[in-house]
C-alpha cells in the first residue's frame, strides 16, 4: 500500500511539474501600460485504431487525416498498448514516448510516422489518435474574461474536445477560478480529475463532461502572480496525519529560505472494512485546488475455505494538487482517513542564451529533497529542441519517459516549449549544468507610415530582459531573437526621432504591425506672385539637428518623401531670399511655403523682395506703377498653406 501510494505522490509531483502546464487583431489588455494576452486552443482528437502487418524488410507510414475546417494539425501520436514489437524500428517521427525500455508512442508534428520492420511477418496494432488546434488569443484584464465554446464540426463532438488557456509565466495575472454558463464554479463538485485541470497559470477543461456555451475565467493581476520561467522544483518527504470520523483540520504550506511555496501535493487515503454505499467521502479546499486524481474500490479477500468467510474491504485513494500557503481537510467518512501532504517549492534558476537555457543545480539545492526537478517553460515563440545532462546524455528524441536511473526511475517530458526533466529521485541524484536547447522563432516588428507603406532605415530598439537595437530593412522590418522570457518596450527612431513607442508583455505571433508617426510630406515653394521657384532649398530641422534638405524642381516641389512626425524648424532660401518657419508635420501632403520674391533682376539674377522692388522703383519715379501691378497680380498675404496630394 505504501509503495502504491508513493507512485501516486510521484505522480501528482510530475503533474506538477508540467502536467497541466503542458501541456491577430489583437485585443489589447494592459497592467502597467503593457499588453498581456492569454492563449485559449480548442484541441479535438481523431481516434482511430491501426493494424499493420509487415511481411519483411519494408517500411509502412500512418499518417494523419486531414484537418477539420478552422483547424490546423498541431500533432499525431501514435500509441503502442503493449510496447512497439520486436523486429520494428521507427524512421521517422519527432519524439517518443518510452517506460521502462519499452516505446509506448510516437509522435509527428508534421502528422506522419514511418516504422520499418526487421523481421517477417509482424503485426503492429496500435491506436492513432490526431490533435487539431484552433488558436485565440483573450485579453487579460484583472476580474473575468470569457470564451465561447461551440460544437465542433461533424463527424466530431463536444466530447472529442478539450479547451486549454495559458497565461505567461511572467505576465501580472493568476487564474483564481473557472465558471461555467450558469456562473457555478468548475472547480467544485469533483466530477472527475480529467474534467478540469487547473494550475495558476493554466486551465484545461474536457468537454467531454461540460456543454458547449459562455465560460468564465476568474482572473487576479498582481505582480505576486508572476513566475520564473527556468527554475529548480523540489518537494520533500511526506508528513503523515490521521482524521477521525467527521474530523475537519487546515494545515499550512512549510516554507524554506530562499525558495517560492508554489503549493503543496495531498493525498488521502483509507483502506477499511466496507460498510455500504453511505460510507462518505473526504474532500480538500484551499486557494486554488485542482483535483487530480482518484480511486475507488472494493477488495475481496477470501481464504482457502467457507472456514474463514470472505473480507470486503474498501480502497479509497484521492490526490489533490494544492496552490497557495494553506489547505484544509475534511473527513466525511465513517473510517479514520490518512493524509499524506509535502509542500512543493521553486526557485528561479538558469541563464538563458541563443541557444536555450544553461540550469546549474547544486547539491545544495536537492540535498534536503525527496523529488527533484529543472522546468523549463519558453514562451510559444520557442520550441524545446532538446535536454542534455551533466553527464552527457542527449535526451531529445523523448516527448515522455520513465527511464531506468540506478535503483530509481527518471521521469522527463518536452511538449512544444515546454519541459522537464528530474534530477533527483529519492537516493539517485545528478547535479551539474543542465542544458535545455531552444529553437527560437525571430520575432518581428513591421513598421508602416500614416499611410501604410514601409519605414525604411529606422532605429528599433527593444528594451527589456535584453537590450537589443537593429535597423529597418528596405521592407521595413526589424528582426530579433528575444531568447529571453519577458516584457520588452519597443522604440522606433526615425531621422533622430522618436516615431512609436510599443509596450508587450506578452509575444503572442512571430510579427507585429507598428504604425509610426512618419508621412509623406511635400513642399511648394512660390515667389511673391505665387509662382513656382525652381532651384530653392529646403532644410528641416529638428532638436537633434539635420532632418532632411532638398532642392525644388521645374513645378517648385521638393519631395523629402518620409519624415517624421513633429514640431520642426523649416527653413527655405533661394539665392539672397530666405525664410523659417515653425511648422507641426502630423500628417501626409503637400505643403505650401511663399518666399518674398517679387522679382529677380534680368542678366545677374539677383532676386529682390516687396520692398526692395518698391523703394527701387520710386527712385525711378515709378512706383506707381509697380504697386498697380502688384495689385493686378494679385499678391496674396497668405504665406503658408497645406494642400493635399491630389492638388
């Protein structure tokens, strides 16, 4: 019964680890200015059993079938009841599911397996089973948010369908509770341990148990929430307890220096004379409780002989994965109920790189611990590519296994970007340098102007977990490798000038849309008569000095293309006439800047302005004459117009 219950403990510990962790138009929610997201996948199974007889050396593939409308692939895996037989040997596939020597599955991202046989005539029959996603993403804001769960597409139903919601490791925000259509919590009533698994950061609902409609997520904000991404998992020998009959008792969560309680593992149990179908039950409450497993039995012992009539006893084992300092026991039995419970904490650990995360784990950080091990969880823009030990041992090719480790057993998992694996198991222990490998997918920024088109040779610097800066290429993206878990601010500079500024706390695609504050700006430029002047200059000035300069063409139009956006000094001459001006550009056109040029002398060129025309021509004696001219000319007083692009 002891070891039985110690596997169980196990057990609760690996789902822990990751169990329920594992596994746009965006819609923005912010806590500190930044945008935080929660990713919701609607996950259908198609199951289908497979029977393969392989008469020599050939290879066979199972593949897939194809994906349901709004769906795409996310992974096959093929499953082998009693082990992948002798003779067979697989090709291809992505990972493996191993116990104790024995492949128990294979799995595809891709959707295909290939398994080539050795010997003759062996037969494969094995269970296929092919998971579909559809991905959203909700905005996070602190009280609730919802999602609508509808039914799948035939041939598929609500029971093919589970629904999980992720929220960052580093994101302010906690799940507090889940709520159904009729505003009842999910997690009371114990229905089953696979109807809801839930952590802090995590929720998975099978449907199997639920009906398609509006759920609601009960969300906390809080920079309390937040968790490593890398860090070291221990829990260490269990206490023990007893609760008589009817007997409620709360227990509060050990502690120890320098580690995170992130909760505890409980599990009950009793073995006793079975006494009817009333025999009660127990149950656990805490801040967060997810419910994870159960068992419920009758055992019949019989003798050799009616001399000793048969024994009926029950087997009642429940374990429970609690969240949070405290939790409290309730014995509604008729039986005394036994309690096992050990507190889980975490400390962060592990420097990220370009190529993953290095965990060095000491053996003072396991010494005191009865189960070890390193977490890893990388944003979904990263993809575990592999674990290698201390010792050298490539563990990629596993997506789960129980291996042989000394007298003990190993356990490891990778799924997607997330993995773990243990580095103590009661007396057997590897501590040194853990290297996680991290495929990272780069992560974008396109920026656009006012109208859409790209900003080219702009300054983008990403501030944050890593401090990084590149420059906009001629499509006008800037790309980066945020091999690092976290918020980041995003900065766009363009001629010396801040044009967008982003905060992201969560990455939720590869590439984002930046609008900038850049247009598409022109300038006319008339003489006094409003006229165009071809060969004056521009020049725009900002704080920083030089923003552009250029020189006006037959029609009097000096194109600059792209400028920011902003309060500007611009300055126009032409030849010993000049002018500046205060401008604000917020928007794209084409501008229009007169110049005090009434005329240009015949033969030298020289331009004179209003009233050095006037005091010329009444030395003349023929001043009159000008100022009747001016007013036939129409001599305007505006001196600066905006006109749009379609003038």
């Amino acid at each position: 019964m002891e070891e039985g219950l110690r596997k169980v403990a196990v057990l609760m510990l690996l789902l822990l680890a990751l169990g329920a962790w594992g596994i746009p138009a965006l819609v923005v929610g912010s806590y500190g200015g930044r945008r935080y997201f929660a990713k919701i996948d609607y996950v259908i199974a198609a199951n289908t059993t497979v029977s393969l007889l392989f008469t020599g050396d050939e290879v066979k593939e199972i593949a897939a079938p194809p994906h349901p409308p709004g769906y795409e692939l996310h992974y096959l895996e093929v499953r082998f009841p009693q082990g992948l037989p002798q003779g067979l040997i697989p090709l291809k596939f992505d990972g493996k599911v191993e116990i104790d020597g024995v492949v128990k599955a294979l799995i595809s991202r891709e959707g295909i397996v290939k398994i080539a046989s050795t010997e003759a005539n062996v037969t494969l029959d094995a269970y296929m089973v092919a998971y579909y996603v559809k991905r959203e993403w909700l905005e996070l804001t602190e009280g609730e948010v919802r999602f609508e769960v509808k039914e799948p597409t035939p041939p598929f139903t609500k029971d093919d369908m589970i629904v999980r919601i992720s929220i960052d490791n580093h994101a302010p925000y906690a799940i507090l509770d889940v709520a159904g259509p009729d505003g009842a919590s999910l997690l009371e009533g114990e229905i089953a341990p696979d109807a809801v698994r839930v952590d802090p950061k995590h929720v998975e609902v099978n449907f199997k148990y639920f009906e398609p409609g509006v759920y609601t997520i009960k969300v906390g904000a809080s920079d309390d929430y937040t968790l490593p991404s890398s860090f070291i998992l221990i829990e260490g020998a269990f206490a023990n307890d007893t609760l008589r009959p009817g007997e409620t008792k709360r227990y509060a969560v050990a502690r120890k220096l320098g580690w995170r309680t992130l909760g505890a593992v409980v599990v009950l149990y009793t073995v006793a004379p079975l006494t009817g179908k009333a025999s009660g039950g127990a149950s656990v409450v805490g801040e967060l409780v997810d419910y994870a497993y159960a068992k419920d039995e009758t055992v019949r012992i019989r003798a050799a002989s009616l001399l000793i009539p048969d024994l009926n006893l029950r087997v009642w084992v429940k374990a429970y994965i609690v969240f949070g300092t405290w939790f409290e026991v309730s014995n509604q039995m008729k039986s005394v109920l036994n309690v096992m419970y050990t507190p889980v904490l975490v400390k962060e650990a592990g420097t990220w790189t370009p190529s993953g995360v290095e965990v060095t784990v000491k053996e003072s950080d396991v010494r005191d611990a009865s189960l070890a091990y390193v977490v890893v969880q990388a944003p979904n823009y990263g993809k575990v590519a592999g674990i290698l030990t201390p010792s050298g041992d490539e563990l990629g090719t596993f997506s789960e296994g129980v291996l042989p480790w000394g007298d003990e057993y190993r356990s490891i998992r990778v799924f997607d970007n997330e993995a773990y694996v243990q580095v103590k198991a009661f007396g057997v222990m590897e501590v040194g340098r853990y290297t996680i490998r991290i495929e990272w997918e780069p992560v974008s920024f396109r920026l656009v102007d006012a109208d859409g088109k790209p900003v080219v040779g702009a300054r983008v610097r990403v501030s944050g977990p890593l401090n990084l800066t590149a420059i906009s290429d001629e499509r006008g993206i800037a790309s980066f490798e945020l091999y690092k878990p976290g918020a980041y601010d995003v900065t766009v500079k363009f001629k010396g000038v801040t044009v967008a500024t982003v905060s992201i706390g969560s990455i939720v695609k590869p590439d984002f849309e930046v609008k900038c504050k850049v247009y598409e700006v022109a300038w006319l430029l008339t003489n006094a008569w409003d006229k165009p002047l071809k060969g004056a200059e521009l020049v725009i000035r900002g704080p920083e000095g030089l923003i552009a300069k250029g020189v006006s063409d037959d029609e009097g139009m000096v194109r600059l293309g792209q400028l920011p956006g902003g309060q500007f000094t611009v300055e126009a001459s032409y030849k010993r006439v000049s002018r500046s001006d205060v401008v604000e550009i917020s928007g794209s056109g084409v501008r229009r800047m007169k110049l005090d040029v009434f005329l240009e002398l015949p033969v030298i060129g020289v331009p004179l302005t209003m009233l050095e025309t006037l005091v010329a021509v009444s030395t003349t004696g023929v001043s009159a004459l000008g100022l009747t001219l001016a007013r036939r000319r129409g001599v305007s007083n505006v001196e600066e117009e905006e006109l749009s692009l379609e003038e």
